[in-house]
C-alpha cells in the first residue's frame, strides 16, 4: 500500500510538471518561437542624429573584433561612436584609437571617466558618462552597445528605421551568442531560451504591456525618452540594468520593442563551464531580488518543471509504473518540442534537445551559487569592480 502510494503521489507530480508544459506551450506569450525579429521599419525623412555609446572595461581582446563593425555603419545621417575606456589597464583605449585610424568610417571619440563614485553599479558609470558626452553634442537617438558586440553594416539604419516605423521610444535586440565551444553549445541557446521564458518577446513590444526588458548589447534608446526616465541615474544600482532600464522608459510613458537578432552578434567567448558559470551567477540571485523565498520557489520550480519529465520518465519505466512514465515523458516532449526553435536559431544539432533538463539543473546549480556568494559578502562584480549591496542601498527600478 505504501509503494503505490508513493508512485501514485510521484505520478500526480509528473502529471502538474506536465499541466506547466501544456501551460507554458500556450500561454506564456509563445516564448518558444523565435520569429519575433526587428518590426516593420520606416525610412524617417530626415535620418536622425545619432551617438553610439559603447563602455568597455579591459576589451583589447575583443575590440578587434567589434568595434570596425561599428565604425563601418552605412548610416544615411549624421553618426560618431563614443567608447569610454573605463579605467582600462590593457590599453583598449589606445587599441581603439589605432583601429580608428587604420579602419576610418564614423568618427570616434575615446573618452576616460574618474572613478564612480558610491553607489553607481557595474559599466553605468561608464554608460552615464558616454551619455552625457553625447546629449552634449544633441543627438536624437543613442545606440547603447557592449564593447563585444559586432554588428552588421546596416545594424544601425535598421534599427532607427524600426523605431521610426514602429513609434519605439527603446528597440533591443537580443545579440547572437558565440557558440564554438562543447560548453557554450550546451548552455548558450538554453541562456536566450530561459530569458524569453520570463519575458516572452511577444508581450514586450505590446502598447501597455506589463512586461518589459531590453537585453544591453543592442539598445537604440530615444534620448528624449532617456531624459524622461532620468536614465542611467534613475538606475544606477541596477545589477540586471538592461532590464532596469526598460522598465525606467516604460515608466516614463515610452514604447519598447525586444526581439532577437539577425546579424548582431557577440564575440566574447565563454570556452570553459566556469567562464559561463560566472556570466549567469554574476547576477542570478539579483534576478530573484535577493530574497531566500524566491530563491526558494524557484528552485522548486525548475524542479518540477525541468527534472520530474525524465525523472518520472526514466524511473516510471524502470519500476513498471506506467502513468508516471506516459506522464513524465509526455511533459519531456513537450519541453524537448518547445527548444527546437531555439537550436535551429542557433544552428545547433536536434539531439541536444532533450538535453535541456541536465543544462536546467546547472542553471539551478549556478541560481544557488548566486545566492551562496552574494550571503558570504562577495556580491555581484563586473571586471573586477563590485556592486553595491543592495541590503545596503535599495535597487531602484
């Protein structure tokens, strides 16, 4: 009596971790596809001024690689990139300088700031001071992009012309991932697939959506609609600020559009787990607004949700319970079915599908580690500079 119940209960959990994929298949804004890209432009009559904004932080090894993309812009109007070489000790100043002169294009400015000073997080300090650079020089548009961001030569004449067609006051597009390595082709697609999950791309670009999030590599932003939303400084201790920054311009009454990308693409590796442990741990625990309950519920959903399908599956078949198995291994396909989409984006193999339960579990492993780092006093950092506690100073947004 006590077995059968206990895989009476094990089959009642499969059949709720199934009920979540049936739910999440159709009503979580059709996260699973990957068809949402740049929206129907509209060449403006007059092409807008625009400043790219790029902080970068010891880049030399990648700068090489993205910044000629940048300053190859085949831009109608008038365009200049400003790279703020935050407190760099890898010369990535002096490389942009020289790429700058070897290449040609737009014209570039290379910019040093001070020291941020308390309670400015990660590369906003960086992002504020090439803001105000550039709102001196009164652009109408900014591009916000990472220093390893590579984009195509018409990146930017597309995206003014999606925020034109569209009334967009932010359009993001979420840049292509490397994906060379063993590792980077296990975890790279799930990281995309796991952040459309929270913010399905259909809802965002919705008039008065509740959702809302950009992905930083590639934000073209209103300066009007920065000034609105006091940004950065409204977010300035934002550790996911890419998130807190459409959020601050939807609060300001400004229009947002996420999408993935077609030719904007990132060249930073991620070669090692450990390269990509970092990148998510960095700021996981941050994503659950540092509460233990969150953490908690969390963990207890990507339990249900991504372990119990082949758990259930793979035991319910072993033991000869055959409703756990149907059950669990129904949930596995579903899941399986909804990561296609995303490897095709990214020109993986089909087989690494069902593999998504095991790539969870290191996300969940990575989400704990978050958590355990940020309780020893180590917190959140980008190269090598230390985000502020937010126990001790309130995030905003």
């Amino acid at each position: 009596m006590g077995q059968t119940a206990r895989v009476t209960a094990f089959a009642w959990i499969a059949a709720g971790s199934l009920a979540a994929w049936l739910w999440l298949l159709l009503c979580q804004g059709f996260f699973w596809r990957t068809d949402v890209r740049l929206p129907p432009r509209r060449d403006p009559e007059t092409w807008p001024y625009v400043c790219v904004v790029v902080p970068a932080r010891d880049e030399a090894e990648v700068l090489p690689l993205s910044l000629p993309s940048l300053l190859a812009q085949e831009y109608p109007g008038r365009a200049e990139v400003i790279l703020v070489d935050d407190g760099s000790r890898d010369g990535t100043g002096e490389l942009a300088r020289e790429l700058a002169a070897e290449r040609g294009g737009l014209a570039l400015t290379v910019d040093v700031p001070g020291e941020p000073p308390a309670g400015w997080t990660g590369k906003l300090w960086a992002v504020r001071h090439g803001m105000a650079l550039a709102r001196a020089r009164g652009p109408a548009f900014l591009l916000l992009t990472d220093a390893d961001i590579a984009h195509a030569p018409d990146s930017l004449r597309e995206l003014v012309a999606a925020a034109h067609g569209g009334g967009y006051d932010l359009v993001s597009q979420m840049a292509r991932l490397r994906v060379a390595s063993g590792w980077e082709r296990l975890v790279v697609p799930a990281f995309v697939y796991f952040f459309a999950q929270l913010y399905p791309f259909r809802w965002i670009g919705r008039k008065g959506a509740r959702t809302t999030a950009a992905a930083g590599g590639c934000v073209l932003l209103s300066a009007a609609a920065a000034h609105r939303a006091r940004v950065p400084d409204s977010i300035r201790q934002a550790v996911i600020d890419d998130v807190a920054l459409a959020r601050a311009v939807r609060r300001g009454g400004g229009r947002v559009w996420l999408g993935l990308a077609d030719r904007v693409d990132s060249v930073r590796p991620y070669p090692r787990l450990g390269d990509l442990w970092r990148m998510v741990s960095r700021s996981a625990y941050a994503q659950l607004r540092h509460r233990p309950t969150l953490l908690a519920g969390t963990v207890a959903g990507l339990a249900l949700v991504y372990l119990v399908p082949p758990v259930a599956a793979l035991a319910g078949a072993a033991t000869g319970a055959t409703a756990t198995a149907l059950l669990g291994g129904a949930a596995w396909l579903v899941m399986t079915g909804t990561y296609v989409p995303m490897l095709r984006y990214y020109a993986q193999p089909l087989w690494q599908a069902p593999l998504l339960p095991f790539t969870a579990l290191l996300y969940l492993l990575m989400t704990v580690d978050s958590a355990v780092q940020h309780y020893r006093g180590r917190g959140a950092a980008w190269k090598g500079r230390t985000y502020a506690r937010p126990d001790a100073v309130p995030e905003e947004g």
